[in-house]
C-alpha cells in the first residue's frame, strides 16, 4: 500500500468509519509498512474505526500493539484504539496490558490519559490483571491531567476491590490526590483508603489527617466513605481517631443515614477505650437517638453507656431521650439504654426517678442482661430513693425468683424500702414468706435479707413467721442458714422469749464454717441467755467450742452467754474454765471483762477451780478497762476470805493497784489485802507504805480495810510499821475505824518502839491527831531520848533578815565576794536595812538571756516559799530591773568550803542535820536543790555556840514535778549516780537530794569527796573507813548511815530526807 491509498483510507473512516470496516486487512498491512507515511495514517483508520465500532478491531489488536511503541502520533492512535476497544470487550484488551504500561509514561499527555483509561476500563472486569503495574498507575496519580489522574484512581479504586493488600503500596501516591481539584478522583481515592481500611484499618491510620479533609468534602459519597474509613480504623487504633473526634462528629447532622451510621460506630469504638474524650460531644451524638437507623440508635445508646462511667453528670441531662430508648425495638439497644440509666442512678439517681415506670417494666424483658440492668438501676434509686419505689414493691417481690444477678438486686432494692417504708412491704410479708420454702436456695436466701431488715421495724414483726425461718437453718445451702441465723439476730433483740424453743438449731449453727453464721448465732445465743440462761446452759459445751474462734465478736458473744449462765448454773460453765482463761487475754475489751466477770463469779461457788487460773486473772488487775481491773480484784477479794495462801502469791500485782484512780478497784484490793495479812502476813508487809497511804487518801471502806491489813502485821513486824505511826494515828478521827483499835494499835507500837514513834510523830505533816496519839505514846513507852550530844554546843536560836521591799538603786556594793559564769555576788548594804545584805545579779560582761532572767526568777520565788526556815538563807528582796537581780541575807561565817574539814563528829553531825532539815522543809514544799555542794552550805558566825549553816543558791532547784527533766548542770563531785549517768532512766527526786546530803556528810567526816575514793564510777557505794579518827563505837553506826544515804541503787537509800535526818539524831 502506498501513502495516497493510506490517506484515502483514514479519510474515508473519518467520514463514515463503516465504510472502512471492509478495508481493516488493508489498514492492518499498512500497520507493517516500513514506511511511517502509510503507518500513520492506518492507526488513524483503526482508531476512527474503534471509535464507532469496536469490536470489528479487536482481531487486529496484535498489529496495532506494535504500534505503540512508533512515533507520538501513531502511538496516540493506536492506544485511542486499543481505549475504545476497552470500553467494549475488556477481555479482548487484558493480553496487551503489559504494553499498554509503557504508554502510562508516555510523553504525550493525551497518549498517558488514554493508556490510563484502558487500564480503568480494564479493571472494571478484570481488576486482577492490572495489579502487576500498580506502580505505573499510581505513578499517575501526579498527573498534570485531570482526567488521567482520575482513571488511574478509579482503576486503583477497583483493584482495591478485588486485592486490597496490593494496593497498600502505593496509599502514600492515593493520599496526593484526597485533595484532588476533582471530585471524582478525591471520591475514587477515598474509596481505595475505604476498601483497604476494612481489612488492614492499621494500614490506613497514617493517612488519617488527610482523609479527614474528606469528611467535609463537597460530594456525599466522599463524605460517607471517609466517615467508614475512620469507623474502620477505630476498631483498630481507636486512638488515631481520637484527634479528629469533632469532624467525626460532626458527620452525626449528616442526611445520608450511612454517613451517620458509620459516625456513630466510630465514635462508639473511640468511647470503649477514651470515653472521656466523647463526653464534650455528648449533646450531638444525642441528635441520633431516635435515629431511623436501628444499628446507629444503638451505637448511640452505647456511647452513653460508655460515658456514664466516665461523667454521670454530662449523661444525666439526657436521661430523657436515652429513657425513650428503653422501648426500642432491638434488645441491644435497650439493654445498653438500661445500663445508661442503671450507671446514672447510682450516681444521680434523682435524674432518674422520674423514669421509674420504664425502667421497672424492663424487669419483664425476656433478656437477662436487661433485666439485672433494670434491677441494678431501681437498687440504685432506692438506696437514696426509697419512698419511690416503694409503690413497686409487687412487681419486684415478684422477681425474687429471677437469676442470681437480679434476684440481688431486687432484694437490695426491697431492703433499702424495708429500711424506711417497712408498710409497704408489710402487705406482701405472707408472701414474701411463702418464699422461705421455695425449692429454689437463691429465692429464700433473698427473702431473707429482706426480713432480715423489715425486722429492724419497730411496725413490722417475724414473730408468726419464726418457725419458716428456723426451718431454713437447717436448709443444704449455706448462705440460706447464713441468712436465716441473721434475721433471728433481730428477733433475738426484741422477742428473745420466742427464740427459747429454738435453741437447738441456733446452736447447731456455732459449728458452721461460716465465720458470720457462728458470730449471729452467738449473738442470738447471747441475747436469749440473758433472760432465759437456764434454757442455754443445757448448750454451754456448744459455747465452749467457739471460745477460741477466729472471730473476735463471736468470742465476744460467747463469753456474754456464758457469764449469764455462769450466774444461774455455775456448774454448767465451771468445767470450761481452761478456754475461758484464754479470754482473759483476749484482744477485745468486752470479751475480757466478760470472761473477768464469770471467773468473779464463780470465784464464790468454786473457789478451788478459778485457783487454778489466777496467773491469768491477775494480769487483768493492770487491763487497760476500768471495770475489767474492778472485776478482777473483785475475784481476789472473794477468793482471799476462803484461800489466802492462793492470793498471797500475787500480793505484788494487787499492791500496784492501791494507787489506781478507781475507787472500787482499791477497795477489793485492800480487802484482799487484808485478809491475805491475817493468814500470811509476810505476803502483804513489803507493801504496808502503800496501804498506810490509804489511810489518808481513801473512803471509810478501804480505810477501815487497810487499817485492818496493817493491824494484822502488828504482832510479828512492829518496827515495820514504826514509820507509819503518823498515818495510824490519823485514823484517830477517821470513820468507820474503832478508836479503840487505832489505840490498841499505838500501844502495842510503843511497848518495844516507843522513842521510834514519837519522832515519826513529831515527823508527820498537819497531823491533828499526833498530839492525841503522842499521849497515847507516853503513857505506853515513858520519856523521849534526849539528843544530848549536840543540844549542849548547838545555839538557842537563829535570826534571820526581815524581807524588805528594796530598790536596786539604794544598794551600795561594797566587796566582791565571788563570780561565776551565771552571776557576780557582791556585799551590799542600804538605808533600808541594818545589817549588810548580798546582792547578787548576772555577769554584765555578758548578754542577759531569757534563760538567765528565768533562772534568777526561779530562785527568788523558790527564796520567797522557803527562807522562813532556820537553815536557808533568808530572801530580803528581787527585782527586775535594770536587770534580774536578788537580795539576800549576808553569811558572815563563809562556806563550808572555807572551812577546816573533817570536823568532830558532834558538830559534823549537828550540820549534816541541820542541812537535812532544811531539805526536808523544801521537799514539803515541793522543791529539790540538787546540788548541795559545800560551797552552797553557808554559815553565821555565832559567839553562842557553833555556827549556824544554811543551804544557798536555789539556781538548779526544781519542783517535784519537773525534777524528772535532768538539770542542765550539776557539780560532779557531789553529784548522785542519776545526774552521772547520761543513759539513766531514773528521775530527779528527793533521793537525789538525800545522796547529797549523804556526800556532804561523808565530806564533814572524810574531808573528801565520796567521788574522790571511788571515782565517777556510779556502781559503787562510798564507805568510811578505821583511819578517819571516828570515836569508837561510832563508827559502824554512822557508816550505816552514810552507806544507807549514799546507795548507788535508789530503792536501797533512804526513801525520805526525814528518815536520814531522824537517823542523825539518833545517834
């Protein structure tokens, strides 16, 4: 074929391309020809031709595949060709595929628009065949033709249909064209994302940003795919989701029920694992309710259910809608809208009252889910609510045969009415204990939680209903006995007399396994017990076994049951008296004061058992109940008038008791005391100080007992209670003591101790007796000892300064007499006063501290209480400005520091004494010096006799009542081994006070420190030795009373500064 006849041809089928159907051979030659003028032209035949008809091309497809690789134009052509013939037989064109590929790169961009129209028609059938050339295609999608971006997008599209995991490789090129100017080709991509999204949503995630551009697309398909792909990745990565919630959303106003149906799935996968983050879109996703659409009114249902466990207060203002679910065609959805309203009654169950009617009909659903939902939210109403559904109690009573879930819940619902409106259930108390012999164990274990609280009623009573309760104590299941045992509790309190012929199933029950059946049937025991013990004591051994149960209020009971019956039948409990000592130490107050009161009590009718447990009792003398300690003494007093010699072992124990605060507590201790005194008194006498203190302190009761106990030690221990004959002589006066007794008592002490009892006399305090005892005294035993040793050289009397009221600026200093690092003490004399004084303030070289101001305060006002003694130097005045400063009498004799030491016995023993009488006047006044150094001993010169010494610087003193906090300071070489010793718990007392004056003896005899012979070691006691020129005889007798001063060990000093004091004169 020539050129001319080519043209010819390609002319003819541009005008009427049928005609040239009949010339295709020839055209098909033309395709072969070498040269390019004949070839062009027969590619435009053929694509005129495939134009118009098709298929008459097809057999000629091989001749023109070679022509798409020729030069544009012919290219062009041919691959018009091969498009048209796609349009009609999609088979015919899928062989050539793999050459139409090259063209989708072609550098026309009519040739690349038409290859990708082939291969978009092509995949409309045969989707399956383009995949091999994914790339290629997606390589259009940056097309700068509109349209062929769009036909490789749709052939994407379909080939997503068929094989979605192949186009996952090319997602990054699709996301290019969701912004496409095209809505066809956003539409198409969205679909591809939509397709791939249902099998691989993870896949998609990444693109959600720009697919989310998408669901406000113009065209409705798009809108509706991009919406499902975000309903599909939810279920995936519901958290991807989560940024584009709003624009989700907002898809919920969309017309298209689709749309909103694959919103509301999405946002309801979101909700399951954040439904915090759906809660501020509540108000939309409440527009789709009462959606046309049954999946979207669930999904929408769910959402709620999902945020009322997050925020009951965003879902209760549309309780009112989500309550209109609750008739909802689909069971899914009302049984999500029952759990909606049940979570918002339990947190707000005022929004849901007034849907009350709906929400019980849900009772009667056939699904159980709904159903325990509809029980669970009217339990939840009624616990705050009670009076509102107290009008359905019939419909609930009804449901007590339900399954387990619902049947809990309505009994919950049915207790909490019980609890306020127990009238509206009282109709319907036949009924509910019909139920009690119901075959099924749930259905009675129901009924009786809620005659369990109807029996709290003062309205309501069980009492015709007793027998089916009892009845159901003996039931298979354990949590009807369990629940039966309970609700005798409540009858037990009230009507315990109808419970009598019951006792043996009740007590059958203290040995259930269950902890809470043993402690109720305990309970009722103990309940009936206490009117009607004879009838229990018949079940003590079952009472007994529960002793040691592992439940503290059963133990509680147990012991209460037995102590009633212990009361009335002894006999019955006696022989449990081995586990009802265990109780006596049991953790529990009431128990042990339970068990406290039957071992007082039986400590009467059988004193010889409780005997052997008073190891136990005794420690009940020291609990930390009043009335457990009361009991327990009370069992010692008992058991002490028939078996002495047994309470005599724990004397001890009950002497610790005589200075507990309650009253009847020391009065059975001291009438223990008393009788144990008479048959072993060698028991009570290391305790005669604390009953002697009774005699002051106490009622005529213990008084008269405790005078008894002491009396009874009289025969054998006279010098014992020498001491004390102040504080018998008191009971002169006292009521309900004979007066012939106490005098009886005086004369016997007298007869051997005569002079003894007239210093202890002489030493007793305010005693407005002593005069009357005294005479009483002399009549027995004849003339005081006479002290004369030291009265011949001891002056007649002593003189102190007269307090004056004074100003600083009228003292005159005249001398320094001494200065250390608390004060400079100067002699002083002023207008206001004859003799010279000492004024004494702080250094005033040095900063005035508070505590410096405190420290010369609390001298002065210690001064002011004590000075009027003849050994303690006189307070003349104090003041506060300029500065703390204080006034005192003048010591013209010095110190005892100054002094030539030892000196003679006489005169070492007249100061030692005098000292000590002056502790003694400061310890009555409640004071302690604590550091009676010789330098603080100071004298006035006498030309009568001796000097006289008195006690100065009251800086460390402390009151009794602080002397337990240590002293700052103290001097070590006087020091007691209690303000030595830094790890000593002992307190500052008056025995410190008695160890230093013990020193300053030892250093008037000695001329040494008792530290300066052993050192600081505070385990020894200094001792005087032959060498320090005692006169004979005396010796023993004063190192006795040193030794007896100075102990290391305070118990063994002298418990009072009087009895070393008293020990001095009595040399």
């Amino acid at each position: 074929m020539d050129r001319s006849t080519a043209e010819a041809m390609a002319a003819q089928a541009r005008d009427d391309p049928s005609l040239a159907v009949d010339q295709l051979e020839q055209a098909a030659a033309g395709l072969r020809a070498d040269d390019r003028d004949v070839r062009a032209p027969a590619a435009v035949t053929f694509a005129e031709v495939a134009k118009a008809d098709p298929s008459a091309v097809v057999p000629y497809l091989d001749a023109l595949c070679t022509r798409l690789d020729d030069d544009d134009p012919i290219r062009n052509r041919a691959m018009s060709a091969f498009a048209h013939v796609a349009e009609r037989d999609r088979s015919a064109v899928v062989p050539y595929v793999a050459s139409l590929e090259r063209r989708l790169d072609d550098e026309s961009a009519s040739t690349r628009n038409l290859a990708a129209y082939a291969f978009k028609e092509v995949s409309k059938e045969h989707a399956v065949e383009i995949a091999p050339y994914i790339e290629s295609l997606a390589a259009r999608l940056a097309d700068r033709n509109e349209s062929t971006r769009n036909f490789a997008a749709y052939a994407l599209s379909e080939l997503a249909e068929e094989r979605p995991e192949r186009t996952t490789p090319v997602l990054d090129d699709l996301a290019t064209v969701l912004d496409d100017s095209s809505a066809n080709t956003r539409n198409f991509a969205t679909a591809t994302f939509r397709t791939v999204s249902k099998d691989a949503p993870a896949d998609v995630a990444p693109y959600l940003d720009a697919i989310a551009e998408r669901l406000h697309d113009s065209n409705d398909s798009t809108r509706t795919l991009a919406t499902y792909v975000f309903a599909a990745v939810a279920t995936e990565r519901p958290e991807a989701v989560v940024e584009h919630l709003d624009r989700v959303v907002e898809r919920l106003h969309e017309s298209e029920s689709t749309t909103r149906n694959f919103a509301v799935h999405a946002i309801r996968r979101v909700a399951k694992d954040y439904g915090d983050q759906v809660v501020p879109h509540l108000d939309t996703v409440a527009l789709v309710l009462d959606d046309s659409h049954e999946e979207t009114r669930n999904a929408a249902v769910t959402i709620f259910e999902r945020a009322s466990e997050c925020d009951v207060s965003a879902v209760a203002p549309h309780v009112d809608a989500l309550a209109a679910r609750l008739h909802d065609s689909e069971t899914e959805t009302r049984s999500a809208a029952t759990n909606t309203l049940r979570g918002v009654a339990n947190e707000r169950p005022d929004a849901v009252v007034a849907h009350l009617d709906r929400l019980a009909e849900r009772l009667h659903e056939e699904n159980d889910a709904v159903r325990c939902a509809s029980a669970d939210g009217v339990r939840a109403i009624a616990a705050h609510r009670p009076d509102a559904v107290a009008p359905y109690t019939d419909l609930l009573s009804r449901r007590l045969d339900d399954d387990a879930d619902v049947r809990e819940a309505v009994a919950d619902a049915l207790n909490a009415v019980a609890a306020t409106h127990g009238e509206a259930l009282e109709p319907h108390l036949d009924e509910l204990a019909a139920h009690l012999t119901d075959g099924q164990a749930e259905t009675r274990e129901a009924t009786l939680r809620i005659l369990d609280r109807l029996a709290e009623s003062d309205d309501v009573t069980l009492r015709p209903h007793i027998e089916a309760i009892v009845g159901c104590l003996e039931h298979d299941a354990v949590d009807v006995r369990r629940s039966a045992t309970g609700v005798l509790v409540d009858v037990a309190e009230e009507t315990p007399q109808a419970l009598v012929a019951h006792l043996d199933p009740i007590t059958a029950r203290l040995g259930e396994p269950s902890r809470h059946m043993r402690n109720y049937a305990a309970y009722v025991t103990m309940y009936v017990a206490k009117g009607f013990a004879e009838d229990v004591a018949p079940y003590a051994d079952r009472l007994a076994d529960c002793l040691n149960d592992e439940s503290e209020n059963t133990r509680q009971f147990v012991v209460d049951a037995l102590q009633n019956v212990a009361i009335h039948h002894p006999d019955a409990v006696v022989e449990h008296l081995d586990a009802l000592a265990q109780r006596l130490s049991d953790s529990n107050e009431y128990t042990r004061n339970k068990a406290t009161a039957t071992f007082e009590t039986l400590a009467r009718s059988h004193p010889d058992a409780v005997c052997w447990h008073l190891n136990a009792l005794v420690e009940r003398l020291h609990d930390s109940a009043t009335p457990t300690r009361r009991r327990a003494a009370s069992a010692f007093a008992t058991l002490a008038e028939t078996r002495p010699a047994a309470v005599a072992e724990h004397t001890d124990a009950l002497a610790a008791c005589l200075d507990g605060p309650d009253d009847d507590t020391r009065e059975a201790v001291v009438a223990a005391l008393r009788e144990v005194a008479k048959a072993r008194p060698r028991a009570v006498l290391p305790h005669r100080r604390a009953l002697a203190e009774r005699l002051a302190t106490d009622g005529p009761s213990v008084r008269s007992n405790a005078f008894d106990a002491l009396a009874a030690l009289a025969d054998d221990n006279r010098d014992a209670l020498v001491p004390h004959a102040g504080a018998l002589a008191a009971c002169l006066e006292y009521d309900g003591i004979p007066e012939s007794a106490v005098r009886a008592l005086l004369e016997r002490l007298a007869e051997t101790h005569g002079d003894e009892v007239r210093r202890a006399l002489d030493s007793a305090d305010r005693n407005p007796c002593a005069e009357r005892a005294r005479r009483i005294v002399d009549a027995a035993a004849g003339p005081d000892a006479v002290w004369d040793v030291i009265a011949a050289t001891a002056p007649d009397d002593v003189v102190g300064v007269e307090c004056e009221s004074l100003a600083f600026d009228t003292l005159s200093k005249r001398e320094k007499l001494g200065e250390g690092g608390q004060a400079v003490v100067f002699r002083a004399s002023t207008p206001d006063v004859d003799e010279d004084v000492v004024l004494k303030h702080p250094p005033l070289t040095k900063t005035v501290t508070g505590r410096v101001i405190e420290r010369f305060e609390n001298e002065a006002s210690t001064l002011s209480e004590l000075d009027d003694h003849d050994h303690i130097v006189s307070l003349v005045d104090w003041g506060r400005t300029p500065h703390p400063w204080i006034s005192m009498e003048y010591m013209d004799g010095g110190s005892l520091a100054d002094r030539d030491i030892p000196l003679d016995v006489p005169e070492a023993v007249f100061v030692a004494a005098s000292v000590a009488d002056a502790v003694y006047h400061a310890h009555r006044h409640g004071v302690v010096h604590l550091d009676l150094k010789p330098q603080n001993v100071l004298f006035e010169a006498r030309s009568d006799g001796w000097d006289v010494p008195k006690i100065s610087d009251w800086g460390e003193s402390r009151t009794l009542i602080d002397a337990s906090e240590r002293a700052p300071g103290f001097t070590p070489l006087v020091a007691a081994p209690e303000q030595i010793d830094p790890d000593a718990s002992a307190p500052l007392d008056n025995r410190t006070d008695v160890y230093q004056v013990g020193a300053l003896l030892y250093y008037l005899l000695t001329g040494r420190q008792p530290s300066a012979d052993t050192g600081l070691d505070v385990s020894q006691t200094p001792s005087l030795t032959a060498d320090t020129g005692l006169r004979d005889g005396l010796h023993e007798e004063l190192d006795n009373v040193v030794q007896g001063a100075l102990a290391t060990d305070r118990d063994e000093r002298y418990e009072s500064i009087i009895y070393l004091r008293d020990a001095l004169r009595d040399l």
